[in-house]
C-alpha cells in the first residue's frame, strides 16, 4: 500500500501516531500503531528535523485496514516475519520489537532462546517455542549477511550455552523477573572471562 510516510508526527498516543503528509491546507493524516523503540527513534529524529520518515506495513484487522509503523526498514521486515508466525497477529508483533533492538531480537530467535521470548509480555510458552522453531533458521541467515558468526559456547548470555541459563534461572529464583535476569548476566557475560556459575551469579546479583 505504502513504503513509508513522511512529515511531522502530529499526534502520539497509547502506542498509536499521527503522521501528516502533504502542503499547508490539503495534507492528510496517516495513524499508524509502532513499537515502543520506534516511538523512542522517531522522537529523537523529530528534534533535529521538522518531519520523519515512517515506514509502513498494511495490515487487514478487524476486518478494516490499518497501518504499521516503524522506524526502520529492519523493525517492518522483522515484523513481516513474525506475522508469518502462526498465533502471532499484530499485538504479538509490537511487542516483540519493543522489547529489545533488532539484533538481539534476531540472536534470540536463532539460537531458540525460549526464556527471552516468554519474558516478552503477551508470549507464553507454546508461542515462543513456535517463534524459535520456524523463524531460527531465518534468523540466522539474517545475522549472517550482516556479518554476525555464531557464538561461542558461553560466551554470550544470547547464545544457548547452558551456563548462562541456569544463571538467569537462579536470578529467577531470588525474585527477579526474566528480563531483569536477562539483562543482569547478560550485562556480566560480557565482561568476565570464562566464569563458573557460581562466580557468575554472584556478578550478576551486584549488577
């Protein structure tokens, strides 16, 4: 339907925005539903320019057409890809790309890191063991061809190494929710050198 819009946002409520497209007097308002991290992006484009640029994705809901919204071509092709995900409809979608950036998105998703897809809002057991199955191998196709190789055996808190799942799932144990678990040992990971568990969810636990 379109490629994307472009003009000033005009209006931004509950995860919805206003574009305006067209000259002073005969312009017309476009409402399109985004991703949180889009809304953060499109913000900050706002302030050094007087229009965005919004790139679009036509949807059929309710029976009624309607516009998504995002930031980038790679958030609209993400969400091309989750929609083609059976049970995942467009609320499921958002809220994937809101919860954390494209490539992290795409790491998760190949190496079939079931905790980070259930701590998503919205996305229970059986739908994120859907999402890593029949989107793995796209995934990792994706990272490929910009370059990203497969992580090394616990070396990253993305990656499928056991360690660092039995350290988010000691984290969960104490209280802390799964993404704060996931951000914690993710954070540490990346810092210590081949850490043993224990080691590593003493790190963690400090922050």
């Amino acid at each position: 339907m379109f490629d994307y819009l472009e003009g000033p946002i005009e209006k931004i409520d509950e995860a919805q925005l206003v574009v305006r497209v067209g000259l002073p007097g005969s312009a017309a308002g476009y409402r399109c539903r985004c991703p949180l991290r889009s809304f953060d992006r499109l913000r900050g484009q706002q302030k050094d320019t007087e229009s965005v640029r919004v790139y679009t994705l036509s949807i059929s809901q309710d029976d009624l057409p309607r516009l998504l919204g995002f930031a980038t071509r790679a958030e609209r092709d993400l969400c091309r890809m989750f929609l083609k995900v059976s049970g995942v409809g467009p609320s499921l979608a958002l809220a994937l790309l809101s919860a954390d950036k494209p490539s992290a998105l795409l790491k998760a998703l190949r190496d079939r890191d079931i905790p980070f897809l259930k701590s998503i809002r919205g996305i229970g057991a059986k739908t994120a063991e859907r999402l890593a199955l029949e989107t793995s191998d796209k995934a990792r196709e994706w990272l490929l061809s910009l370059g990203e190789t497969e992580s090394s055996k616990g070396e990253s808190p993305e990656g499928p190494s056991p360690l660092f799942r039995d350290a988010r799932a000691a984290l969960e144990s104490l209280g802390f929710t799964p993404e704060e678990s996931r951000k914690r040992v993710e954070a540490v990971g990346k810092k210590l050198k081949d850490p043993d568990l224990e080691t590593l969810v003493r790190a963690s636990l400090r922050g």
